[in-house]
C-alpha cells in the first residue's frame, strides 16, 4: 500500500494506492516472486545466490506458500520491492494495517487543521500590518 500526501491550497489529501500486483492473493507468493524475477531478467541461480542457497533449494522454496522473513527481505533488496507487502490482505495484518490507516488520517486531519488555524493567523496578522501601515500613512501624509 502506498499513501500519499498531497498539498491542494490550505489542504492537505491522502490518496491510498495499493500496488497492482500486490493484489493478487490467489497466487502464492513463490509464483509471485519467480514472476518478478523474471520480469527483471534475473535468474534463480543468480537469485539463489544473493540469497545464500543453491539454486534447487531457492526453487523448492518457490514452491511452497511460506518464505521466512529474512529471505523475503533479501529477495525484496534483491528485486527493489517490497515483498512483504503481498500480505497486507492478510489477517492478523490487514487489521494492524487498517489501525495504521485510521490513526495516520486521524493525525493528518488534526495537522490539516493546525495549517489551517496558523494560515488564518497569518492572514490576520497580514491584514493588521496593512491597516497599521495605512494608519501611519494617514497620520503622517509626507512619507
């Protein structure tokens, strides 16, 4: 999932994006990982290597459902992907995910406020220097 921000005016909007690819949960995550792979050119022996195994081991382990962790990191350097992001749709995951979300919208609702509060502030202080300059030249016309 990507989140960005985006300054329109005064306002500041997240926009959520999931990753297209990342969203297909009905393949396992070997299959996902091979398809990437080659999508980059990069072979399973070059791939089994940066990851310390032989390449029928790094195949056996496209085979099953589950990759530790510590391989999904490596092959995440290894493709500039964030691979673990292929179980954010997953339960107990796509709770904390969710809480996540709901507590970086709740923080940029109360900073779009604050922005908003100190814009008015300088609005405001823009207009008395205004109205002070027009009283000095009002006062003292020769200036």
């Amino acid at each position: 999932m990507v989140v960005l921000f985006l300054l329109f005016g005064s306002q500041v909007v997240s926009v959520i994006l999931k990753h297209s690819e990342l969203c297909f949960m009905n393949i396992p995550i070997g299959k996902y990982i091979s398809q990437k792979l080659r999508s980059k050119g990069i072979l399973n022996k070059d791939a089994a290597t940066f990851i310390g195994l032989s390449k029928s081991a790094f195949e056996k382990i496209l085979a099953q459902n589950d990759i530790y962790g510590s391989r999904l990191l490596k092959l995440s350097a290894l493709l500039d992907e964030n691979l673990f992001e292929y179980y954010e749709s997953e339960e107990p995951i796509a709770s904390y995910r969710k809480k996540e979300l709901e507590e970086y919208e709740a923080k940029l609702t109360s900073l779009s406020e604050r922005v908003e509060q100190l814009t008015k502030r300088v609005l405001d202080q823009e207009e008395v220097i205004r109205l002070l300059k027009e009283k000095e030249q009002f006062l003292n016309p020769s200036k």
